[in-house]
C-alpha cells in the first residue's frame, strides 16, 4: 500500500530503500549504494562514488603575464 511505503520511507534512516524487491538496488549502477553513519562507509556507485572515495585539490595557477603586472605595483625592492 502507498501510505505504507511512505511511512516507512519518511520515518526510517537509510542509504537507500527497494520496494518490491530484494536485491535489484545495488544492480542499479547510477544509483548510490551504500548504508549511513557505523552502517556503511558511504555511497558509492556511479558518480555519487566517485565524489565518495575523491578528494578535490584545488589549484591556481597564476599566469605569467599577470604575475609581472603584479611586480610592477609591487614594492620597490627584491
């Protein structure tokens, strides 16, 4: 019944929830997989996994021509 499921769904914490069915979830590679909080270790699959198991490193690179604008406005000394 649909009152049910959504009881369930709005009153449970989970990684993620199948309704009729066992097993077809994790079969799903798009989807993310995987429990919350001591359950699991995150989601994972797809493009959700990908962010799970990264670290993003920001870079900035300063272009040449800039950087020597800069040194004209910089102070008078080395």
């Amino acid at each position: 019944d649909a009152n049910e499921q959504e009881t369930v769904l709005n009153n449970t914490t989970s990684g993620g929830v199948t309704v009729n069915d066992v097993i077809m979830h994790i079969a799903q590679e798009e989807l993310p997989f995987g429990g919350v909080g001591a359950s699991g270790m995150g989601a994972y699959h797809g493009h959700d996994g990908f962010k799970t198991f990264s670290h993003g490193k920001a870079v900035y690179r300063q272009s040449k021509l800039i950087a020597r604008l800069a040194a004209l406005v910089g102070p008078p000394y080395k």
